[in-house]
C-alpha cells in the first residue's frame, strides 16, 4: 500500500470538493498558503491541538505519491515535519474520506492504521 497522509476536514468544507472534484482548502489552509496535512502518527496530535471541541468532521486519506512535488514535509512550529501540499487536492489522490466518530467517553474513533 502506498503512504498515506491525512487530511482532518470540517464536513461543510469538504462537501463542495465532492462536486468541484478539488478541495481548495479550510480557512486556515488558504490563510496559510498550503493545505495542511498529518502522517498516521500525527493525526491524533492534530485532531486534540485543532479539532478536540468540533463534531461533523472527515479523516481523509490521501495517496502521497499521487500529490507529487507539490506535497512538502516541512518544519512546523513545534519542530516535527508535516506534510504540506501547495495547491487545490485533487479528490484522485483520495484514498477515502470517513466520519470521525466519537466513543462513549467522547474521544475519537480512528480507523486502525492511525496509532
């Protein structure tokens, strides 16, 4: 399998992506320049640092090697690389996108390749 880097979306700015065949961002992405992206291990991180108090969210996976030179892992300002990728996401380099899911004590529910 080819890696994977992930994207955690808002599902009201995903779902014009679904009809454009491109996400062009989040607020924060297009503010920033690139859209921001995890590693595996980094999705958890993200997801407390940004995402902890919202609902209606999508882990989505993207294929790396289809984002080509566009996708960057960069230094961010914790010193630990993540990846950028410069430009809309074409919705071809999506492996999937699913609902994050909360557990009964409220935390969230990844799928198993997240650790």
């Amino acid at each position: 399998m080819s890696e994977m880097v992930y994207k955690i979306a808002r599902a009201s700015e995903w779902e014009p992506a679904e009809g454009a065949g491109i996400f062009a961002g989040s607020a924060d992405d297009k503010r920033d320049g690139f859209i921001h992206l995890s590693s595996a291990d980094q999705v958890r991180t993200t997801h407390d640092r940004y995402f902890s108090g919202e609902n209606n969210l999508l882990l989505v996976a993207v294929n790396a090697e289809r984002l080509g030179p566009a996708l960057k892992w960069e230094v961010s300002r914790r010193g630990e690389k993540y990846p950028h990728f410069y430009g809309p996401l074409p919705l071809t380099a999506v492996h999937s996108a699913v609902a994050i899911r909360r557990g009964s004590e409220g935390r969230p529910i990844f799928p198993p390749e997240i650790p």
